[in-house]
C-alpha cells in the first residue's frame, strides 16, 4: 500500500512507525474525482479567465502560499514599505486570484521564487534501527503526586528506610567525592529543588538515571555509586511487591529505558503490569511498546502488543487508537490491510480527543479512496470536529470555508464561509485571504468587514496595502455598511470619530453609531447610550441613555454593564445600589476590572 504521510510515536526503545492514510498529501497520489482534481477540470473547461470553477483548492498550493509572505519579507529586508514590495505583493495576489488553474499558479510562483517549494516528507528510518524516547511528563507527573489510591494510598518513598538511607548514602558518597553522586546532590537535589526536598530527588533519580545526567558528568552506575543504586532497586522493588503503584510504573521505565547492562524488558512488563492492572494507563502503552518492538529480554510479539494498545484505547489514550489504525491502514506483521477497520480505530482517536485523527477522517471522506467513496458530508463533519479539537488547524478551517462556500456537503452559507476563511487566515493559512476576497466578490457583507479588519490590522495576504491601510479598510467597511454589516459600520463610524482613513468628522460618526445600534451590534448600543447621556448631536435623553445600555448589556456588551453600575452606584438621582451590584457583576463575569475592584469594595 503507498504510504502518505509518515508519523513517529516516540514512547520507548523503539520508535515506532506508522503510516496515515493518504489524506494528508492529497496532492501526491490522489484518486480523481470532479470536485477534487481541480487542474483537470480547469482544463477541460478551457478556462482562461474569469471566475474560478468551484472546487477544493489543493494541498500544493496551500502550502506554497503560507510560504510566499515571508519570501517576500526576506527579500525586501528591511523595506518592507517599499514601492516595489508593494508592486510585487500587489502582482502575486492578482495571480493568487486569477481564474488559473492550480497547476498553472504553481508552475509560475515556483519559477518565480523557487523557495516556495513545499519541504519533501523524509522517510523516517526503520523501527528496529532507529531509538526512541517515552515521554516521561505523565510519569513524573504520577511520581510527584504519589497517586496510588489503588493501592491504598501507599506514597512511593514514605517508608523512611528508603528516605534515610538514600540520603545518607548519597550525602557520604559526595562527601567522599564520588562523582556521581555529586552530580545527583547537583542535579537532582540543590538544582531542581527549590523546596530541596530529597524524596523528589530520589523520585525523580529512579525515573532518569543515567540518561538524563549531561554526558561531561561521569557514569552514574559506576564506583561507589553502583552499591547504592543496587540498594535503592531493592528497597523499590519491595516497596512496588506490597503494591506502590508509583514504585511498579517507575521501576517498569527503569528496566524499559536503563542504557546499559540493567535493561530489561522482562522485568519492564512484569512491573508495568503490575501498575496498568490498577489502570496506569502509561504503562499499558509502555507495554505495548515493549511488545511492538522487542529487545533485551522480551520477543517481538506483534497480537500481545495489539492486545495492549486496546487495553490502552479503553482506558482513554488516543496516541494507542491511532498506533492501531496505522496497523490497520497498512497491515502491521501478520496482518492484511483492513482500511475499513483502520477508519473506525481513527474515529476512536478522534473521540477522544485526537484532533490529527479527526483531520485524517475529512480528508479520507473527501477525497475517497481505499475503497470507499468520497462523501463530503463526512468530510464537513469531521472538519468541524478537527477545528473544534485543535483550535490550532487552520488547515480545517480553510477546508471548512470552502465546505460552506461552495456548498460542499452543507448548505452554501457565505457568512459561515466567511468566518472560516477568517479564522484561517489568523492560524497562518494565507489562503484564507483570498477565500475572504471570492466571498466578498460574491456579495458577503461579512466577508468585506472581515477584510477591512485585516487590512487595519495588517492581517491582509501580504502589506500591499501597508501605504494606505487605513483608507483600504474603510473603503471595505464602507461597501460592507452599504449592505447592512452592523460591525462594519461601528467599525467605520470609529474612523470617523479618530480621522483614520477619512476625514474627521463626529457628527458623521454618531450617525453611523446609531445605524449599527440600530441594526443590534452591541458595541455600538453601548456608545449610542453616551451619546444620548451627554446630549451630544442629539437631545439628551437619560431614559435613551439608559435603554441603549441595557439593550447593550443584555447583549453581554462589558462596557454598557459597568457603565449602568456606574450610574446607579453614584449617580444620586438614579441611585439604586441593588441595581448597581448586579451589573457590576454581569461585567465582572466578563473579566471588567473595574467592576471587579468596585464589587470587593462593596463587598466590605
């Protein structure tokens, strides 16, 4: 089967290597299909110019635009606000946006500035020759809060045997000048230890021991040293024999990951089995690592590790439901590929919580393959689920914006479209810009306003527009105003009120103030609710002070809470502190410093 993506789950000797499905390099060997091979049906429409055909954007192009801002950063270091950076910006987006077929764009922006080439994905190397590393936070994590409620709260190193001697026989050994044992007092105990508490130290030596000490440092299983370690295994091992869950998991890692002669896997799983019947869930994956992989002590034995990565999947670990469905998808030894399987162990990584798995699942269900059809429902779905559980994957965002602008197993929705395209272009998908700019060719009020608040925050594809932002963006809130856009026009009437972009002018800007109070931005309601209180370019009127600012605030607006607290806390003839303490609170749930500082005053 052709491997797509290569991915490493670093938990043990051994590396691990699995394969994920060929969603996340749709570009390389994708199945063809009309809404996805894009440059086909380009091309057989014969299309030169005009508007783009509706379809996915592919993978290759996505990637070379998220490289091209810096590209043309570097090159025109450090005038950024040049003529011909501008000239040069201005000249890509144009060809970003024109009706050119993907593969066309491409060949043209990588003759251009080659460096925009995607980074091939190198192949990782062999399992069996390549070593990994567990991730030891969860362990120490354990080891320092002692949790072993399983085993009737029995705290690894409360038995003082091992406290006292541990520390007396270190103390001695540095004292003697046993360089190991410095290096431990140095490491372990003075230096990670603000508290300088000896029990951690010793916690922490039996889960690093040598392989955490700085190479310049002497072995620390060597000299007088070694009497000791062979002394602090013992009394672990009788401490983890009368059940210390803690003392089972370290002693497991400490077997599994010891870098010379006292490896041993078979004792690694006797004591991680120990700990994962009382549901330590590190070390059911350890586990299943060791059996994976083999080594000192213990066999290759492919169905037992499979037998423990489902064992972990039930006790809510992720990283083992995707291990399973790289199995499945590829076939791991003995086993033929069974994709159908390999989808329902992805769905479970997603469920809990895996948002790289769910993003594997949109892109298998849009592009079908492996025997399965493409549905782009499924692909909607689990976009939405990869966004949700990564709030960093702006990749899902843009697939989602394209989902719902072109009506790609949902209901065209150019608003949702909008705010995807937005979202993406915030997590580093530069092509979001340009899913704003066809909405708003399209009529999206919300598109433009989204536009205009890039440009004003220099946020736009590249800063073609960094000579006159400020005139950009208020033409875009202008266009979006005209279509009934309440931020957009809140947003404009600001200008007005500052001069940025426009000409000063407040009256202007209270008129466009109160058209978006009126068509519901609660911002805008907040400010109109001043204008009506100072009397300022229309009568006062305290009553429409005060309706705009509850309207305001029922629409959680912070400002138009504290601002009525405010008002009934000190105003005399509106004094009603009952009143006043409970929008103080509204803001105050909201974060409101003021309101909180005023509460605690009162409070008093």
């Amino acid at each position: 089967m052709q491997n797509f993506y290569d991915g490493e789950l670093n938990m043990n000797t051994k590396t691990l290597r699995y394969p994920i499905l060929a969603a996340l390099a749709v570009f390389l060997t994708a199945p063809a299909y009309a809404q996805i091979d894009r440059d086909s049906e380009n091309a057989s429409a014969g299309i030169e110019s005009g508007a783009k055909i509706e379809t996915w954007a592919s993978d290759e192009l996505l990637d070379i635009v998220d490289r091209l801002p810096g590209i043309l950063n570097a090159k025109h270091t450090p005038n950024h606000r040049s003529r011909e950076y501008r000239e040069e910006a201005a000249e890509l987006e144009d060809l970003l946006e024109s009706a050119k077929p993907d593969a066309e764009i491409i060949r043209i922006v990588l003759e251009k500035y080659p460096k925009a080439k995607p980074e091939q994905k190198r192949e990782t190397e062999s399992p069996a020759n390549k070593p990994g590393k567990i991730d030891l936070k969860p362990v120490e994590l354990l080891a320092n809060k002692a949790t072993s409620e399983a085993a009737g709260g029995v705290e690894f190193g409360a038995d003082a045997r091992l406290r006292a001697a541990a520390e007396k026989a270190v103390r001695a050994l540095a004292k003697d000048g046993d360089a190991g044992a410095k290096t431990i007092v140095r490491l372990f105990y003075d230096g990670r230890n603000k508290d300088k508490d000896f029990l951690k130290a010793m916690k922490r030596f039996l889960l690093k021991n040598e392989f955490s000490v700085p190479r310049s440092d002497p072995p620390l299983d060597s000299g007088a040293l070694k009497s000791y370690l062979d002394a602090v295994i013992k009394t672990a091992r009788k401490l983890a024999e009368d059940g210390d869950v803690c003392t089972q998991l370290m002693l497991g890692v400490f077997y599994a990951r010891a870098s010379n002669a006292r490896q041993d896997l078979s004792e690694a799983v006797k004591w991680l089995g120990m700990a994962a019947d009382n549901g330590i869930g590190q070390a059911v994956m350890l586990n299943a690592e060791i059996y994976s992989n083999g080594g000192p002590g213990v066999k290759p034995d492919f169905a037992e590790a499979v037998k423990w990565y489902k064992k972990a999947v039930e006790l809510g670990i992720a990283n083992a439901a995707m291990t399973l469905a790289g199995y499945y998808a590829d076939g791991g030894p003995g086993m033929e590929p069974d994709f159908a399987e390999a989808v329902k162990w992805y769905e479970k990584a997603a469920g809990l919580g895996d948002g790289n798995a769910a993003m594997i699942l949109a892109e298998q269900y849009r592009l079908g393959g492996h025997g399965m059809e493409p549905d782009l429902a499924e692909a909607a779905k689990w976009y939405k689920k990869a966004a949700g559980l990564d709030e960093q994957n702006g990749r899902a965002m843009y697939r989602l914006g394209e989902c719902y602008e072109y009506g790609f197993g949902v209901e065209p929705d150019l608003k949702a479209a909008s705010g995807w395209y937005d979202n993406a272009l915030h997590h580093a998908v530069r092509m979001g810009w340009f899913g704003l700019k066809r909405c708003a060719a399209k009529g999206s009020a919300d598109a433009m306003s989204d536009i205009a608040e890039n440009i004003a925050n220099n946020c736009a594809f590249s800063y073609r527009y960094l000579s006159n932002f400020h005139e950009e963006a208020a033409k875009w809130r202008r266009k979006a105003g005209d279509q009934g856009n309440a931020r957009a026009l809140r947003e404009l009437a600001e200008a007005y009120r500052e001069g940025l972009g426009v000409d000063q002018d407040e009256e202007k800007a209270f008129e466009l103030f109160r058209q978006a109070a009126e068509l519901g931005d609660p911002e805008a309601m907040g400010q109109l609710g001043d204008y009506y209180y100072a009397g300022e370019f229309v009568e006062r009127d305290i009553d429409a002070s005060f309706e705009w600012y509850k309207r305001a605030a029922e629409k959680g607006n912070d400002y138009a809470q504290f601002t009525l607290g405010f008002r009934y806390d000190h105003v005399i003839q509106y004094k009603n502190l009952p009143e006043a303490i409970k929008y103080y609170r509204m803001a105050a749930e909201q974060g409101h410093e003021g309101a909180k500082k005023r509460l605690e005053e009162l409070e008093k």
